[in-house]
C-alpha cells in the first residue's frame, strides 16, 4: 500500500512541478513572442485556467508528501520526506503572498482596461515564480531521494 502512495504522490508532486517548470522556461517565452497583445491576453486565459487548477494541486500534493511521512515514519528517507513536504508549504505560502495577487489583477486584464505598468506587474510574477520553482524542484528532490 505505500509503494501506491508513494508513486501517486511522486507522479502527483512531479507532474505539477513539470507544469509550473513549462509556464517559466517555455509558455511565458511563448507568450512573450506573440505578436501585439496576443501574449498579455494570453497569459491572462492561463491566469484564469491555472489559477482555478493549482490550487487544489499544490493542497493536495502537501496533504500526500505528509500522508506519506506519516505512513513511512521509521522509514529512513522520512526526514527528507518530512523536508520536501516543508518545502511544498514555503511554495504553497510564497503563492498566496507574492504570486496570487498578481495574479488575480492580472487574469481580469484586457488589452483595452490593463493598467500602465502591467508588464512591470508580469515580470514581477515571473521572478517570484522562478524563485517558486526552484523551490518546487527542489522539494520533488528531495522526495525522490526519500524514496531511494
């Protein structure tokens, strides 16, 4: 029964990891490239998509990293499992104060009623957010390796 939780939780945290790692290196890269206000409009549908999806994703993937420490406590990767489920928090809060609120201005903008310094207000959210991600892989890291 732990092997499942174990691959569920490694795949879950994984795929989410891999998602938020493509929105940094290749979407907003993308998005940055299209022509006009193609890219602001795009990166607003993916505000509005992502941020109605991630939420529930990152929640869930603290609830199992912990569900799993529990489950494998005297197992010996525990205290990394322990540290990649800290770290998921750290993600969870860094979104909530830094990456949300941006967010949240930014999915409601159009080419018509965004405010002048939106594109400061996009970079902003794309460093927080590679700062995110470096955190988020790190704890898969660390998870993967609790596993070994």
């Amino acid at each position: 029964m732990i092997n499942a939780l174990e691959v569920v939780t490694t795949v879950s945290v994984g795929v989410m990891v891999g998602v938020e790692f493509s929105v940094a290196f290749v979407m907003n890269r993308i998005f940055s490239a299209l022509p006009e206000d193609s890219g602001q409009m795009a990166r607003a549908h993916g505000g509005r998509m992502l941020g109605t999806v991630m939420p529930y994703w990152y929640i869930s993937s603290v609830v199992l990293v912990a569900i799993r420490a529990v489950a494998g406590w005297h197992d010996s990767g525990t205290g990394l499992a322990v540290i990649s489920g800290a770290l998921l928090m750290v993600s969870v809060i860094m979104s909530i104060l830094l990456l949300v609120p941006i967010n949240n201005r930014s999915k409601t903008w159009t080419p018509e009623n965004r405010p002048a310094d939106w594109k400061e207000q996009s970079d902003r959210w794309d460093r927080f957010h590679y700062i995110r991600v470096a955190v988020l892989v790190a704890a898969l890291t660390l998870l993967v390796t609790s596993l070994l």
